[in-house]
C-alpha cells in the first residue's frame, strides 16, 4: 500500500512576508558596503561574480510583485504545489541566469536596484490576504502564499553564497531560516514518501520518508541528523552527501539512512 499522502504544511502569510523583509534588508545592508574588488569576486555558482548574485537576490523578490501585476491563471488549482517547487527550478537555471547576467549589466547601481525591488515588493505584497490568489511563475502557476515561501530559500541560500564567496558573516533571520528549512525537508519526504527514515534538523524541521518498513514508537532504526545551514547546502547541492559525513557535518544511524541518491532537491 503506497503511504497515505500528508496534509501541507501551513505556512503564516504575515509572518513569511515579515521573514522575506527582513533577510532581504540583511542582504541589502551587507550590498551597500561592497567595494569594486568584491564585487568582482568569484562565486560557486559557476561563471557568477558576487555582482550578479547579488542581482540575482533582488531580481528574486521583485518577482513576487511582477507575478502580482499579471493576471491570475485560469484554473481552480496551482500547478505546482510548495514542496515541489525545489524540483520544479532545475529546468529553468539556464534562462535564469541569462535574466541575471542581463540584469547586473543593466543595472550598476545595486543600491538602486535593491531599494526598487523593496519598494515594489512592500506595495504589492499586502501584510495580509490575496495569500489564497494563484500567481504565474517560471515553473507554473502557483499560490501567492507558496511563492512567498520560496523567497525564503532564494534568500537563505544566497546569504550563504554571499558569506562564502566574501567571507561575511551576513546574518540569518530565524523565521526565513525556519521556513527555508522546512520546505526543503518536505520536498524530500515528497520526493521519496515513506516512513522508514526520519529526517531531523533541530530546531526546525523532522520529516519521514523513504519507503519499508514504517516507524511508529520509540528510536527509529533510521535516523538522520544534521544543522539548518547543512541541510540548506545538501538539499542545494552545495554540500556532497560523502563530504558532509565525512565532516561529522551530519549523522546517519541504520541501514536506509542514506539519502545520497536522493539529493540534491534542486539545483
């Protein structure tokens, strides 16, 4: 019998809104002060210079407001649900990055560029409502609660490729840092669905996946351990599965707790 398919995970729309601001205003902050030099640097996600990342970031929330200004599709349910939309993104990185290359060259001043990406996000993002509207994005439609979930992952994960391209220490709003590490968690459990691993990122997120035989009362066989910030990076592919055991960076206890094949999420 296939497992029974799990109730969504409730996302608050104002506490999310509230999270996208305020990861955004940290990104923002550190932008500001970057010098010509650092600005140039290389960064891990390919041919990106710390400049088209940080494009890249506000280029990702003024999509929410841009997909608020287009009419809503046609359909009584989203195409794509929130724990699918890591491996929705794939398929779309090439024209992603044409967009962002094309933006940092079009726009030299970051300042400028981040304060018009807050500002139209701010007037059209209310602080309440229009949650339940379906909005069209790159990888289908969606509902404007979901999407705004998915800044967060835009913006944890590009901190921490800011941080490590510049050596920072830009901070990580807890909300934003909770809501990226629990879509991330549930698009693994829907990925692979099942009840033979439980998956643990304290504070933040357990899920259950893999299927065999189901857990149901004391220590799972099967455990996975690790921190938020290595979860992020696993699930992204900025951190190998070997690399991070071998780095007691994440533990894994029983025979089925290898998720190796199963990551990353998205790319």
């Amino acid at each position: 019998m296939p497992p029974a398919k799990k109730r969504p995970r409730a996302y608050d729309h104002l506490r999310t809104r509230t999270a996208v601001l305020a990861q955004y205003a940290h990104v923002r902050d550190a932008v500001a002060v970057l010098t010509p030099d650092q600005l140039a640097r290389p960064t891990r996600l390919g041919d990106w210079t710390v400049r088209e990342l940080a494009a890249h970031v506000a280029m990702g929330l003024a999509s929410v407001g841009r997909a608020l200004d287009q009419p809503e599709p046609r359909g009584p349910k989203p195409e794509v649900a929130l724990e699918q939309w890591p491996s929705a993104t794939a398929a779309h990185a090439g024209r992603i990055a044409e967009d962002v290359v094309d933006l940092a060259v079009g726009s030299p001043d970051l300042t400028t560029l981040y304060a018009e990406a807050e500002a139209g996000f701010t007037e059209a993002v209310p602080a309440s409502g229009a949650g339940a509207r379906l909005l069209p994005t790159r990888v289908g439609s969606m509902r404007a609660a979901d999407y705004l979930v998915t800044r967060t992952v835009e913006l944890i994960v590009h901190t921490d490729d800011l941080n490590e391209a510049l050596g920072l220490e830009i901070p990580y709003d807890r909300q934003a840092l909770a809501a990226c590490t629990r879509l991330l968690a549930d698009a693994l459990a829907d990925r692979a669905p099942g009840g033979s691993v439980e998956v643990r990122v304290p504070p933040f997120a357990v899920v259950q996946c893999i299927g065999g035989p189901r857990h149901t009362r004391g220590t799972p066989p099967n455990v996975v351990e690790t921190s938020p910030l290595t979860w992020i990076r696993l699930a992204t592919g900025r951190t190998a599965w070997a690399r991070a055991l071998e780095d007691a960076e994440v533990s894994a206890s029983g025979e089925r707790a290898d998720l190796a094949e199963l990551l990353p999420l998205m790319g």
